[in-house]
C-alpha cells in the first residue's frame, strides 16, 4: 500500500491498479495539502487522499466507487470523518468558506461545480483549484481569470498548479441540460460531466444498429450514462423488467430524468460496477469506459465482464461494444464460455458473450 509522507497516510486505489501505473494521490494532492488550510468542502477526490488527510471536510460526490475508496482508506488509516458526504447541489453546506476542487477532465463540469457554488456561498467564499499542469489548458486559466473576483496562479511545481480564484459576481449562465435525438427520435438529455451529454456517440449507436439478438427478459444498461441503450432497447422490444445503473450520480440522475421524459419504465440505480443490483440478470448490455480521468485503463472494463458474469442466469449474455484497439476480446474470453464477434467498422467491435 503507498504510503503518503507528507500526511503519514497509507493509501491504496479502488478499483485496484498496479502500484506503477498510479498512486492514490497526485502532485494536486500533494500542493493542496501544503497549503496549511482545512477547507470546508472537497470536490473531485478520486480516491479519498483529500478525504483522509482532511477529514472533517464536507464531501460532494458523484462517482460511487470513488467514495468505495474513500471508505476503504478511512479505515485503512483508522480516520475518523466527520464531513458528511452529499451528491447534489441542493445538500450543499451554506457556510462555507474554503472549497478545494480537484480539477475534472471536463471544463463544463469544473463550470457546473462553481456556478452552484457560486450560487449558495458567500461572494468571500475562496475556491483552490489543482491539478496536473499539462490539464489546465490555457483557455481553462484565461475563463477563470476573465470571470473572477479575485485570481491567483502559482508556479508549477512537480507539474501540478494551483489556482485560487474568488467568485463575488455571478458567473456566465450554463445549461443544465443538454441533449440530441436518437434514431429512433427519441430525445436524450443529461448533466454537465456525463458521456456523450451533446450527440449521439459512434459506438452507441453500432449497438443499436445491430439486429435483435433476442432481447427479453431482466435486462441491465451497465453504465448506462444518459441511459440511451437501455432505454432504447426497452422502447423497441419486449423487456420484462429495465435496470440502468452507473458509477455517475449525474449521469443516474440524467437517466432517471430520460426515463420519466420518456415514460419507460427503468429501475435507476447509483453503484460501483453491478454492486447496487442483486437480481439474476437475462442480459447486460455494456458500452465500458476506457479512461479513468486522464488515464487510459482497461481495469473497469474487466471488472465489468467479471461482475456481469457472476450475475448472469445460467444461460444469460453480455453484450459489449468497444473500441477495435482494445483488447476486450482476450479478456470476454477469460469470463465466459462462449464470446462472438457480430460484427465491427473501423473504429468498434460487438462482441456477444454467452455464460
């Protein structure tokens, strides 16, 4: 397990990764905790660095298996949180003063998170900003100038950099929803930060383009982002019962709101991988992520194709689109008995594995 010097905390990452390819905590991290403050709120702590070494601090949260590591490393270093841990803007804290943002990938989300900051706290409230240098784009640093009160940029140091800003005015509105049509004109929308929020991704629709494989019966869209495959598949075909699920409160909410919109019938569901569904399942389709953050990994993925074949029936199938350059075919092969490619253009594969 790394140990953290600074902070005397020994640390490990959730879902596990190889100890040379990340640690639990980055130089942003690293530079945060320097700073000799305790901030009121904490956003963005991907695996519970911030949460442990700051543990009376308030939590805002969105993906369930980052606080699955949080939880783990509380124990692990026997820290005591006080702070609670809320997923919606509305459960935000009015009295705050000091809030720490671990920069995200997306600039419309760092955007979402200070617009309802801005919105609650007080004009006085200070936001310190981190992350990796190399992700803080120009035009990242130029919007935040433009648009703060007060602003502050350090020097890189161990290539991350901090940026406090001040928020006294408010900030350019944003849409809170965005969307597109699918080819079945259905129209899809969801929240700032959840996969292809604006337009129809590429892999997406190779799936729904497929021929009824013969759909039916319990039916799971794992990480279902806006929940256009599940919700699709359920608006085409006989499903006895829909379950959508993803690690992204804002994409669980974004989905929820599809499926009321749409008037389908879907059991929405927060959780890490299929930890938050206990049924056998008939089938599971999946379009899997292959990042985590800024990195390019294949252990989610795995993980999925793990879970999905413990909570498949006898007889049930997992359906998985997937980039061609990825190599999801050796690993379908290692869970399941029989794995079928039905299909690929140049930039995706469908590949239907059977328990």
């Amino acid at each position: 397990m790394p140990h953290w010097e600074a902070t005397g905390l020994q640390l490990e990452c959730w879902p596990p990764l190889p100890e040379h390819i990340a640690r639990p905590w980055d130089a942003g991290d690293e530079l945060l905790a320097a700073t000799g403050e305790s901030p009121d709120l904490l956003i963005n702590d991907r695996y519970g660095a911030l949460q442990c070494a700051f543990p009376q601090a308030i939590v805002w949260a969105d993906s369930a298996s980052a606080q699955a590591a949080a939880q783990r490393n509380l124990q692990a270093n026997q820290c005591l949180q006080s702070g609670a841990v809320v997923w919606q803007e509305e459960d935000l804290p009015v009295a705050t003063t000091l809030v720490f943002i671990k920069v995200p990938k997306q600039f419309e989300l760092l955007q979402f998170w200070l617009q309802q900051c801005q919105q609650r706290f007080a004009p006085q409230t200070r936001y310190v900003l981190a992350g990796m240098a190399k992700h803080w784009p120009v035009s990242w640093l130029q919007w935040l100038e433009q648009h703060a009160g007060s602003y502050r940029q350090s020097q890189v140091q161990k290539k991350a950099r901090l940026v406090e800003i001040t928020l006294p005015q408010p900030l350019p509105a944003q849409p809170l929803w965005r969307g597109y049509h699918s080819p079945d004109q259905l129209h899809f929308e969801a929240l700032p930060g959840v996969f292809a929020r604006e337009q129809l991704d590429i892999g997406s629709r190779v799936l729904l383009d497929l021929p009824d494989p013969g759909y039916g019966g319990v039916l799971c869209d794992l990480g279902c982002g806006n929940g256009l495959l599940g919700l699709t598949l359920a608006h085409r075909y006989r499903i006895e019962r829909l379950m959508l699920t993803d690690d992204s409160f804002l994409a669980v909410r974004s989905a929820r709101h599809n499926a009321a919109r749409l008037g389908i019938n879907a059991e929405v569901r927060h959780g890490d991988g299929l930890s938050a569904v206990s049924e056998t399942l008939d089938w599971v389709v999946c379009n899997p992520p292959f990042h985590d953050g800024h990195r390019q990994l294949t252990n989610i993925a795995v993980r999925m194709f793990e879970e999905s074949r413990r909570q498949l029936a006898a007889d049930g199938k997992l359906l998985v689109i997937a980039n061609r350059h990825l190599p999801y075919l050796s690993l379908l092969k290692k869970e399941f008995r029989q794995v079928q490619s039905l299909g690929s253009d140049p930039r995706f594969s469908l590949y239907l594995s059977r328990k």
